[in-house]
C-alpha cells in the first residue's frame, strides 16, 4: 500500500517566516498531487538563505521522489534560488530564447520599459528543463536527479498554478502517476458538535479496514467527516467507500447536510442552476461576507440578483425596505427586523429567495436584551418567511464567520424543504 | 547578531497535506514571536501519523530552542498527538482537574451531554505544565528539555491564538524573550512594478549595512517594501531603519501610498477616524468584497453607513440609482454608469463619500468595446466625481482582488488629496 510517490513542498521567503504572508500554494498543490495518487508527505517553509534552502533540498531529496520549491524566482536583488540551484545541479547559466521572447512581449503590451533585470529572467542553468511561464516573466524549472525531480516555481500563487497545470503536473503524471489509487469522500454535518457525532458512529468507524481511514475535520459551525481509502483497485475501493458513506449517512441523519466537500455556498449555487432559482441577500453583520462567498463562484449572476449591506438602521430602511418603527420597537437585532430585511430586498429585487443576517459583532455592540454574539437569520421565499436565532461567544472575526456559515446552513435547508416555515 | 532564540512551527495533520486546510496559524505564530526578537526558522507540516511527528519533533529540537506544535488535540479517534508526547517526554496520565471542571462546565452551560471522550480532555501527561484553554477543551502542554520548549496547541484558531496569548507568549518571553531586537518597517507602493522600482532604488538598496535587509513583497497591483534589521541597541537600529526608509520614501515620491504595514482598507478607516468621514460602496464584480474588507476592522459601523451589491443592471437601477438609459446607452461596465452609482449611492445613504466598481471579471462575460478583465471605478465625495479605468488579465478571482485593489487605492488617493477630480 506503501507504492505511491511521495512529494514535498519546499516554500522559500522570510515573508511566511515573519508571517506577513499566508501560504496559500500548499494546499492548491496538495490537492493537486492527492489527486494523482501522490501523497504530500511533508511541507516545509524556509527563509531566504541558501544554508536553509539547501538543506531542505537535501532532506526533502531523501525522503521524497518529488520536491517543490516556491518561491524566490522574482525580478529583484533578495531573489537567491535560481543561483542556489545552479550550484546544486551543476551547469551553466544559458539565455532561454523562448522566455526571453516572452518577457519582452509583456513588457512592450503593456507599454512598460524593459529592465536588465527583466532580461535576466530568461536566464535558466542548462542542467533543467524550462517550465514555460504564460502569466508571467519568471519560469519554472525542473531539475531530474536519481529518478527524483525538482519542481522549482515563482510564488504568487496564479502565476504557480499556471505553471503546474500546463507544465509540471504532465510530467509528473508521466513518471509518478496512478500506482495506488485514493479515493476520498467527505460528509459534511451540521447542528452538533465532533464528539457527539463521533459517539454517535463510533461502532461503524472501529469497524473500518485498515486500508480506510476517518478524520474529523471541525469547521464553522459544521463538523466534516473525511473517508479516504487506499489500494490497487479503483473500482473497488470506491464502491467500498461508498458502502461506508451510506452507513455514516444513515446514521446521522438530519445532521447531513452535503455529501461533496465544497463550501455551502456552492452547494447553493448548484441548486440554483438546477432549479433556476434567482435569490437576494440583506446583510447587516456579515457585512458583504456573504456577497463575497457568492461572487466567486462563476457565472453566479445568474442566480445571486444582488444584496444590500445595510450596515446602519438608516441603511436598513433606505436600502432593505425595513419599517423605522419596527427598528424602534424591537431594535435592529430581532426576529422583526430579520424578517422584513428579507421580504424587503426580495421584493425590491425581485428574487425568489431572499437571505437576511443582522445580529451583534463586538466587540463593542450589543443591547440588555440582545447582548453581543447575537444574530437573527432570516430567509424569505415561496414557502413563506423563518427566522433563527444564534448567539456565538467568539471573537469578531470568528462571530462574522458563524453569522455567515449559519446563515447559509439556513438558505440550503429551506431549499431542500428540510427547514420550513410555521 | 546570531543570538536570538530561534523557532520552529510543526503542523499536524492530513487536512494539510491533502489541501483541506489552509494553514493561518503559523503566520500569526510567527508574528507574535518576531515581535518577542525570536526567529521563526522552520516551518513544516506533517500528517497524522507517529513516525512523522516522531521525526519532526526530533529534527526541530535539534533545530530550535522553541518548537510549537498545532493539531491533533480533538476530542476524536483520528487524534493521535497527546499520546505521542506522553511517549516522547516520558511520565504517565494524569487528570487536570480544572480542565475537568473547565471541560464540565462549556457542556453544561451549552446544554449538550458530556461524554466520555469529552472528559478524556482533561487528561494530561504529568511531564508538561498544562496551558489553561479557556475557549475551548483541550488543553495546550509545555514539555521542557534541556533548555528547550515544545509547546503543543490545539488547531482550531481561536483556541490556539487564546492559548499562546495567555499562557504560552508569557512563557516564551520569560525564557528567551529579547535577546536581540528586530525592527521592520515597511512602505506601500502602488503604480509600478517589482523591478520598476528595484532600480529606481538600487543604489540605496546596494548602501544599506550588513545588518538591514531590504526585501520585496508584491501584491494586487501594490509592491511593499520591507526593511528588517537585527541588532543589540533597539534604539539605534530604529534610527538607522528609519533613515533608510524616509531615503526610499523621498525617492519613490508618488508611488508611495503608506508607511504602513496595514491593508490599506484600515489606512481609510484610519483616515475616516481622523477626519470624521462616512462612505458609502457601490459594487458590482467586487460583488461585496469590498464591504467584506471594511466590515473586517471593529467600530467600522462609524464611518462605513452600508453598500449595494448590485450585481445585474435591474439591481443597479433598483439599488443604486443608476438611470436605466445610461445603462443602454453605455453599457453596465462604462464611466457613465460608474459614475452614476458613486453618485447614487451616496445620495441615497447621505454618506460624506462613495466608491463604485464596475467590471467584467470573466470567464463568460465582457463585451466588444469593454472586453473581460475591465474595470470602472468611481469615487464620488465633497470634491467632486472621478473615475478611473483598468485593465487586468487575471482569472476570477484575482481580477477581483485586483479591482477590489485598485478601489481601495483610489478612494485612499481621493481622501488623500493625491488624486483630484478634473
């Protein structure tokens, strides 16, 4: 079971050493290789100096058959990996005639002079061979060494997944893919807490084979369960897993809210496109977080009509259509108020469905009655108007994210009718 | 200058290496322990498995006087850590009896039943000071040996960054905080790209004393400039530092936006704060990330009255004001209905200024004169209407973090006085 390559992540730059940067490559390249059958072994940051990035070249060749490095490739003087792998690989610097084409087309389409520096992008050790970079100056190399490769790649992350899309993952499916398949499949449970839904499977979860294991993946509000399976067999081993994602179904029940591991707003958006529904949002404490999630999902308009962030009372009546005296009667942080922000952007927009949040962040809000972590979540539709109510001991930020993935929780289930309206 | 204590960050888990996770906490680690004067010099994920962490915990000790462990402290089967360490340091379990009260009291006040795993929290080895988790189950330990610390957090961020503050941070400090000073600074530039501005520079750059490096981070549409220096007297190194940054800052002129490491949403609301300023946002392909950004930052609600995310033209018309033969006669994406939204928006909230972005994000929209990757953005305020248009060639979603960009930038100009409406 052991036969699948193995991969490691170098990231090179003080930037996630100090923490100015959130590494964000990892993960997009760790599903990319899962998704091939390599297991990502190891991950490791490193800062700009070349005793530490050799050293991790030289741990990392030993451990895995394949080692990524991103990171340290730019334009400017605290780049030093293109050097360092020079000297590591052995060779001679050359001009790349294909690169060098390219650079000087960026340069000229968007009217900007072209720099020495610049010119020096296209210069790559003759030891690798050239990644071609179409979103940008610098390319990526692949050093081959005793059956192993080097992957080495710049760090802004659209400029990276280009490259190993078009460039790196071919030739690492050449060499390393497919000789153990994996299969992952994850239930997505909402309303009860990791180990109440891990008392309430324990018997089928002792009852795995070694060959599959479970995680528990605690989220916003929402506990995932991770089945992965490993083998020699495709087929088998998906309808295995298939057998076990039945049975934990079955047994949580009411707590399932997806069978896919994607984010709840996609899950909406799927929805959507099935049963042509249009729907509007009026947010007053996720302040267009919700907006947000729904704008990056593509050709969401023509499902998501659009929203109001009604951030003050005034707000609240001037864009969401909410009546001042229920503001002053129940305040902005009620059942009342949710409502009508719902059955007010829907009819100004015209939707179908309509979604409202309005409750108390912090850390500096709050009412006697309606103390801060409060929120009311509203959603308005065919099937008449609901409303919940949440109230999370967080901080800011983290209230915001629960406000919202409630919210959420709360749209899907009056969907999919397993939520309805007194 | 080699004496400050140096730091490594293990993260445990499979969610990692499989790319289910992102990983936020190790930046924020990183910058509250460079604040103490430690260098954070490894990073490194592993996957929930003995040998690994075994392995791990051996080569950062040897590495670091400081490890920090994440993960793998839940309450379920696939949690492997606690036993690990127990093996590793040696000693037996034992029961910490305020975690137990602790434990007993989050289920009682939650009304939720206590099960046996939940109590299984409260065990801890009797070889590590227990690091009291107050928002949240499992407790962090700190394992001594020879002079060195691993400390060993739950995953969850809230949980984690509540530990290390409270109990962990005071600890680290008390042992090797401040042995050298590190100073940073860094200066925001907009306008021009990496290279543009390495030569603009370079002889400063080429000037500066072994002890400060200068490193280039870009970012949507912006470079930062990062000046780090190490030394014994904090005092004398922040004035050297601050003598390198006003020659870049002189030099750069224009290009330089702020002298802050801050996104620069909070260098408007930091502005806003100061003059006594209300905005309002119009948006249409930033599709309320804009109004995410803001709402971000606590006590916003001051100054930031509430947006539209306007996401089809009837929502435009509807919600911002925008006259429905502007948009025939211009088209959705044009200075015309820019402009109008700003203005309309502004209007209809009474807030003192008003940013509007209109776009083609792609991948299936755009039109012949206005193709896909254009943007309009408006500002509209006490000095009249501007607006500006851009062109990016990104995918999706970074054309959104672009135009999001490129508003943000020009609302701050506009408030600035660096930009004027004709």
């Amino acid at each position: 079971m052991n036969s699948n390559a193995k991969a490691s992540v170098i990231t090179i730059g003080d930037e996630l050493l100090i923490g100015q940067t959130i590494d964000t490559n990892s993960a997009w390249i760790a599903q990319r290789l899962n998704a091939l059958g390599i297991d990502l072994v190891h991950r490791i940051a490193v800062g700009d100096n070349v005793p530490d990035i050799t050293h991790a070249l030289d741990a990392e060749l030993e451990r895995s058959h394949i080692v990524i490095v991103t990171g340290g490739l730019g334009p400017t003087a605290d780049d030093i990996t293109k050097p360092l792998l020079l000297q590591y690989f052995g060779g001679t610097m050359r001009i790349d005639e294909r690169v060098l084409e390219h650079v000087r087309n960026i340069f000229s389409r968007r009217n900007r002079p072209m720099l020495e520096r610049n010119l020096k992008q296209a210069e790559v050790p003759d030891s690798c061979e050239v990644l071609f970079n179409e979103r940008g100056t610098a390319p990526g190399m692949l050093f081959r060494r005793n059956g192993r490769m080097v992957i080495s790649l710049p760090g802004v992350p659209y400029e990276m997944m280009g490259i190993m899309e078009q460039e790196a993952l071919p030739r690492i499916t050449a060499t390393y893919g497919n000789e153990v398949a994996i299969v992952h499949h994850t239930i997505v449970t909402a309303g009860e807490g990791e180990s109440f839904v891990a008392e309430a499977i324990a018997d089928i979860e002792n009852a795995l084979p070694a060959h599959i294991k479970l995680a528990y993946l605690p989220g916003a509000g929402m506990v995932k369960l991770r089945l992965t399976g490993k083998g020699h067999q495709q087929q088998l081993l998906q309808d295995q897993i298939a057998t076990f994602a039945a049975a934990l179904t079955q047994r949580l029940g009411h707590l399932v809210v997806s069978q896919t591991d994607e984010p709840m707003e996609y899950a909406i958006a799927r929805w959507c496109a099935t049963h042509n529904a249009t729907f509007a949002l009026a947010e007053s404490c996720t302040g267009g977080l919700l907006s947000h999630l729904f704008t990056q999902i593509p050709s969401i308009s023509h499902h998501f009509v659009g929203g109001v962030v009604c951030y003050t009372e005034d707000a609240k009546v001037r864009t969401a259509g909410v009546n001042p005296e229920t503001l002053a009667t129940y305040g902005a942080v009620s059942e009342e108020v949710a409502c009508q922000m719902a059955e007010g952007i829907r009819a100004i927009l015209g939707a179908q469905y309509a979604l409202a949040v309005t409750g108390f962040l912090g850390p500096a809000t709050g009412t006697e009655n309606q103390p801060i972590g409060t929120v009311w979540i509203a959603v308005d539709g065919p099937q008449g108007t609901i409303a919940r109510k949440h109230r999370f001991y967080y901080d800011r930020q983290r209230n915001k994210e629960m406000d919202a993935s409630m919210a959420l929780l709360l749209l899907w289930r009056y969907m999919n009718g397993t939520i309805v309206a007194a």
